[in-house]
C-alpha cells in the first residue's frame, strides 16, 4: 500500500481533494480515495424522478489522474493509518477525510418505517412505493420536514406520480414540520414565492405539530391521526459518523471545527472536508452542508494536503459567493445571493439556473480529459 495521500469519501468534497492532491502532488506522492463504493451519489437530485440514474462511477475519471480507488469501509483511524472494513491498514502521510453526512432518523417510535431519499437506495425504494401507489386511487403521501429538501420533494411529487402512470393531479400530498414556518433555515428571502408554489401545487403545509409516532399507514401527532399510504423523512442531515473518530470541539451539526487550512485542531496531518467540516468561508459565515461548498472544502483540503507533504505553504479556504437554488417543481424555481438570500430571479429564469446547476456543474466532469480535470480542481473556483 502507498503511504501517501489517502482520501475517505468519494462523495463531491472527496472527489475534489482527490483530483486537487493529484494536481500539487504529481508523481511526488500516491494519492488514493476510499470509499464504500466508486459511485458519487448526486444527492441533490434525490427528490427527483429516475433516482436510479443518479450516480456516477468514479473509476474511469480517477484512472485517468492514477488516483487509486480502494472500495471499503473505512471504521477507524489508528495512528497513521485508516483502518478498513476487512481489518486491514492503510498507512498515510496526510489524510483527508471527507465522508460527508447522513440524516439521522428522528427519536420517534416507528422512524425506522419511514422512506427517505438521503442516499440513492433510499431513493430509489421512495420511487419504488410511488410506483407501487401509482395503480390506488387519490394515495397520500406526508412528507416530514418542510426544509429544502421536503419542500423540493413535495413539489414534485404530482409529476412523478403521473410519470409512474398514476392520476398525479389526485395525489394528497402534506408537508409537515414542527416548525412555525416553511423553510426555517432559508429565511425570508425566498418565503413568500415558496408559500406560492406551495399553494399552487395543493401541496397541505401543517406547520407548529410535532410527530409523535411514525406507522407504515400514517403519523400521529399530539391531538390527531392522520392515515398516509407513504411517510417521507426529510428531517435534515448531521457529519457522518466517521466523523467521531476525529477529537476536538464540534458544531450543532457534529462537523468538526477546523482552522482556515481546513486542518483538524491538534491533528497536523489531517485535513476535513465538505459536510464533515465546520469551517469559516473567510466572512465569518460557517459553510454550509451544500455541495457548493463540499466542491470547493474539497479542492482546498486535498491541494493543502498536498503542498503540506511536500514541504509548501497551504492556502486559507475561502468561499468566493453564496447561491441559494430552490427547485419549485411546476412554479419554476427560486435563486437567491448572499447570506440574507435576497432573491435574484423566479419562475422559468431560475429554473433554468437550477437545472443548468443539478445537471451540469456539480457533476464530476466525466470527458474531461486528464489536463483538462487536474486544472479544475485549481481554488478558486467562482462559478
Ligand atoms: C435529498 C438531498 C438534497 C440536497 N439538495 C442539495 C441542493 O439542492 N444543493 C446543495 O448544494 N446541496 C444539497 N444537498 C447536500 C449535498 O448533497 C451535500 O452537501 C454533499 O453531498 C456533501 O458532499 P460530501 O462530499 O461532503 O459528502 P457526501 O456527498 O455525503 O459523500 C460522502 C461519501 O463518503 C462515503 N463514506 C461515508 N462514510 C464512509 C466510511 N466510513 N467509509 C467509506 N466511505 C464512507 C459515502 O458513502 C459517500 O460516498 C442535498 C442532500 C440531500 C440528501
């Protein structure tokens, strides 16, 4: 095994730091990315249809660079080493870690029987019950958490329903949360055009209520039952739990607290990246779990992973501009700039915006020759 860079994580932080370390290191250093499995997972389009198209196989691009791929469980790191799923050892001089997040199932009995769509299969088991629902008369579907993702996921549900050949425009469809108001953490910049939407698309907001019990049928809350044929968790995402295996102070989130090199405190040969990373974007604004900023953590990360291995200077992380984009399913979208998300275009313009996001730029550049993919992982990125 070569004691070089090791990467965990092929998600959009780890790919990046991959291709960034390969970039400083050259033939000065092996670098090699760990994951569980060679596919990036486009998780931001996991409320869409054909979540099974939603993945992309990492080998061919990181051949290309002679970035190696090890596919295993990463469970433990033990000095100077990662150790693997098979009790096996992998030696590193400098390590990025970048094994992102997972939403953690809420304390309520019954969770478990709940669908998410945080990871591809998840996904794609909520796209096999809508299929399944397609053949039932006017079928119910609450989705929990009226954040980002639920609100993205409910506004198309109508549309995927039909597309599965069922009557789309009789799906019941409620959005929950215990929350006074919808998207709590988007602020309200974009409110009033994603309570439109909402009411366009018949979409039941039941805002203020909390679940107490979640069943294969429905939910019960404090004062009432309400009967459900699927119940959707979007309750919002936390560090993974590899992220325990680094000591030092933590955010609400469970990310690791790092300094402006993206280093972890006390831990000089090990970088964090992407949603595993509490780290400043160089206004005193904490990145946020957004692939955004995991692209850019993890071109930061593996580039001073690198220069630090070979004796240079590292660099500070820095985050050139903030873009919210909120998919509103058949009301188009809704793009904001800046930390207080003041609305920049609605409707048709930021759907446009949000597609040419989703489905071009954070897609990891698969005919890029191998020139061409080693320059874009160079910091700063703007766009
Ligand atoms: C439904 C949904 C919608 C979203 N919508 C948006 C959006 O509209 N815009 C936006 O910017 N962001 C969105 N996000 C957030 C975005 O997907 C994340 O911020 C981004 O994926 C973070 O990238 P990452 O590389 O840090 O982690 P991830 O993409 O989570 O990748 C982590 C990788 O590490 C691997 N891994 C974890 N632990 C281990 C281990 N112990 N051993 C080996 N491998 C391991 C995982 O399998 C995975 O491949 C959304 C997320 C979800 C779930």
């Amino acid at each position: 095994m070569p004691e070089g860079i090791v990467i965990i994580g092929g998600g959009f932080a780890g790919f990046w730091a991959a291709v960034a370390a390969k970039r400083v290191a050259g033939d000065r250093a092996d670098v090699t990315l760990v994951s569980r499995t060679p596919t990036l997972e486009i998780r931001p389009r996991l409320y869409e249809a054909n979540p099974e198209t939603l993945g992309v196989d990492l080998r061919p691009l990181l051949e290309r660079i002679d970035v190696a791929f090890e596919q295993a469980e990463a469970k433990s790191l033990d000095g100077g080493a990662v150790v693997l799923g098979d009790g096996r050892r992998l030696p590193f001089a400098r390590l990025v870690l970048a094994t992102g997040s997972v939403m953690p199932r809420p304390p309520v009995p019954g969770a478990e029987l709940a669908h998410s769509i945080d990871t591809q299969a998840e996904a794609i088991t909520f796209d096999e019950r809508l299929a399944a629902l397609a053949k039932k008369r006017a079928p119910h579907v609450i989705v929990i958490g009226a954040g980002f993702t639920g609100i993205e996921l409910a506004l198309e549900l109508r549309d995927r329903m039909a597309a599965h050949g069922g009557d789309g425009e009789a799906l019941q469809i409620t959005l929950l949360d215990r929350a006074n108001e919808v998207g709590p953490e988007l602020g309200p910049g974009p409110r009033d055009q994603i309570e439109a939407a909402i009411r366009e698309a018949r979409v039941q907001l039941v805002l203020g209520v909390t679940v107490r019990e979640i069943g294969s049928d429905g939910v019960r809350l404090a004062s009432e039952r309400i009967e459900a044929d699927a119940v959707v968790l979007a309750t919002g995402m936390r560090a993974a739990p590899f992220t325990e295996q680094v000591p030092g102070a933590r955010d609400g989130l469970g990310r690791v607290v790092v300094d402006r090199d993206l280093r972890a405190p006390g831990m000089p040969v090990l970088f964090i990246a992407g949603d595993a990373a509490a780290a400043d974007t160089g206004d005193g604004h904490l990145a946020l779990q957004s692939c955004q900023h995991a692209m850019q953590l993890g071109r930061v990360a593996g580039e001073n992973a690198a220069r630090d291995l070979l004796g240079e200077s590292t660099t500070p992380y820095v985050q050139q501009r903030y873009v919210t984009c909120l998919d509103l399913g058949r009301a188009g979208a809704v793009l904001t700039y800046g930390w207080d998300r003041q609305v920049q275009q609605t409707g048709a313009a930021a759907k446009a915006v949000k597609q040419r996001i989703n489905r071009k730029l954070i897609y990891p550049p698969v005919d890029a020759t191998r020139e061409e993919l080693l320059a874009l992982s160079r910091v700063p990125v703007t766009e």
